[in-house]
C-alpha cells in the first residue's frame, strides 16, 4: 500500500502503478487522510505501507498517519526530506531520503525513488523490466 496526502497522493498513486507495472505484485495508493474509510482494515504485518512523508504543509498530519499504520503492525517504508526526518523511534522500518525543494516540485523529486523501487523489486523477482507482459504504448504510430 502506498500512501500520501496532497500532492503527494498523486506521487503514491504513481509508485503503487509502477510496483504493479514492472513487478506485477499488487499493491494501491490511498490518500493517507483516507485510511480510516476502508483500507486500513487490510494493514497487518505482512501488508508493508509505503508512505511519502517529505516536506509538505500536510507532514504533520501524514505522520498521525503513519502512527496509524504502525498500531497495525504495518512495517512503514518512509520517504522523507534529506535531514529532516519526522518520526520519533521505530514508526518507519525503512526510511529514503530525497533532496529538499519547493512544495510545488516535490513530486518530481519523490516519484524517482519509488520508480527505483519497483524497477528493484521487479529485477530481485526475475521480472523482464524491459519488456513488461501485457503493458502497450497508449500511442500507436500507423
């Protein structure tokens, strides 16, 4: 599960889309402040939780997400701003870090290492990452 508030609630949408492009494990991007309406009824320790928590004016309610996640027993892979990290003891397994910017650009920044991720866990699963099965160009040359 990948989740982020907004801005980057686009950003989770768009690594959930890359992990089920290139590794064809399932996985979805929830706006974090969504969680309580459904899908966190799915968090267990064998369901891990992508979360975007980097510089925003919505981190401090992203991270009462996270906390969320972790009362669940979620492990939290947490991308955050260089330096500035927001969470207080174990709440995140896994922490990345992604430069600073503006707001407005973050997502040009965040989606980067969620693309990697994919493009990582596809590659340990033996997974073509050149030639993902069953994907087509939306544009077709005639």
């Amino acid at each position: 599960m990948y989740i982020g508030r907004g801005i980057n609630f686009p950003v989770a949408l768009e690594g959930a889309l890359k992990l089920k492009e290139v590794s064809y494990i399932h996985a979805e991007g929830y706006a974090a402040g969504e969680l309580k309406h459904g899908p966190i009824a799915l968090l267990d320790p064998e369901v891990p939780v992508v979360a975007i928590a980097t510089r925003a004016r919505t981190l401090a309610k992203t991270v009462s997400n996270i906390e969320e996640v972790r009362t669940r027993e979620a492990p939290v892979i947490a991308l955050v701003t260089e330096g500035e990290n927001p969470f207080d003891g174990d709440l995140a397994r896994e922490v990345i870090e992604v430069p600073a910017c503006e707001e407005l650009l973050s997502p040009l920044v965040n989606v980067l290492p969620l693309q990697l991720l994919a493009y990582h866990i596809a590659v340990q699963r033996g997974c073509d990452v050149d030639q993902p099965r069953n994907l087509a160009k939306s544009v077709t040359v005639e």
